[in-house]
C-alpha cells in the first residue's frame, strides 16, 4: 500500500511485484510436507483449518495508544488450489481502526469472511459493546448460522482504543499471549458453546 497505488496483489501479478522489490524467490516445501501430502493423497481425510491450524494474529498498541495489526496464515492443508482465507482479507482475519479499537481471528476463514468478522467486533466496539462481548457477539453470528452448534472454531482478539482486551471463541478452547508492561502470560478461554 506505501509502494503502489492499490491494496491487494494476488497470483502472478503479486509475484512479479514481489521479486521486483527483492524478495527472494525459495521453494517452502520441505521433505516432510511433501511426504504428509503424499500420505493423505492416498487416505483423502477430509481436514479442516483446526484440524492443521496455524493462523498467526497479532494486535498491537504503541505508548501512545496507536494501534496496529498482522495476520498471517496458511490457511488449510489439501484446500482447492486458489483458495483464499480470511486472514489476507481486510475486514475479514484482521481489522484495525486507529479511533475504536483492532480485531483478529483465527479458525475457518470461510465462516469469518462470511461475517466480516474483524470488522464486525470493532464495529460492535464502536457501538460501546466491551471487546470481549463484541467478541462473543460477532461469534454468535457463526454459531446461528449452524443451528447453535457449529463443527468447528473461530476465536476472536481485540483491542479496544482504551487498552482493554478481548477474546472469544466458539468452543473446545483457545490460548492467547499477553504481553504488557514486561511481562508475557499465556491465557485460556474456554468456548462459547
Ligand atoms: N483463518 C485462516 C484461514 O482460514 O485461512
């Protein structure tokens, strides 16, 4: 967004961008990838984001009270070629305005980008719900859309402009890293339904 005029570059194009701003181009596929793939080529099971889940969200607050965000995943093993998920989808995995607060999901991309989730809890922020409300609010959207009990996860982080943090998730359980004035804790929440 500093170096071009647009937001998003996708496939080839976001490539040819890429080498032209020195990225280096290396093969990410290791051995023991390679050999996973070949084992469920044969066995087909069916996985799903949770099943292999590795979405990193992070949420940010300067001294000054700024905020800031990243996402980054990828997404879910054996997925359609050209699946895209929710984390590269402003709105959908990750969410941040400077005046309300930030917000960030992990879990199946589908369902989030269904629900604009990260736009949905820090517009539920705006509307004065506390960040871990909004959470539980924005999630509860996913979970009526499955009939009260989805088979599958989606957690929520946020910020709100005030510093209070937020989390939900719709089940089983999820850990998140707080680190504030020099100390790093590790905390569990447990789902929603
Ligand atoms: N939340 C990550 C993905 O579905 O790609």
């Amino acid at each position: 967004m500093e170096d071009t005029k647009h937001v998003m570059l996708v496939g080839e194009g976001a490539r040819q961008f890429a080498v032209s701003q020195r990225f280096e181009e290396t093969d990410l596929l290791t051995d023991e990838s390679r050999k996973a793939w070949k084992k469920w080529k044969k066995e087909q099971n069916e996985m799903t984001p949770h099943d292999t889940h590795d979405t990193i969200s992070v949420l940010a607050q300067d001294s000054n009270g700024n905020l800031a965000g990243a996402c980054t995943t990828s997404g879910w093993a054996y997925k359609m070629h050209g699946r895209v998920g929710d984390s590269p989808i402003i709105g959908a995995g990750l969410y941040v305005d400077n005046e309300i607060g930030c917000a960030a999901a992990t879990g199946l991309g589908e369902e989030v980008i269904k629900t604009t989730g990260s736009f949905l809890v820090v517009e539920l922020m705006r509307q004065g719900y506390d960040p871990t409300a909004a959470c539980e609010k924005a999630l509860n959207r996913v979970i009526k859309r499955h009939n009260g009990n989805p088979d599958f996860q989606i957690a929520y982080i946020a910020i709100r402009k005030d510093g209070k943090i937020g989390s939900a998730c719709i089940k089983w359980s999820f850990e998140y890293a707080l680190a504030r004035d020099g100390v790093n804790k590790l905390h569990k929440i447990k789902g929603i339904v």
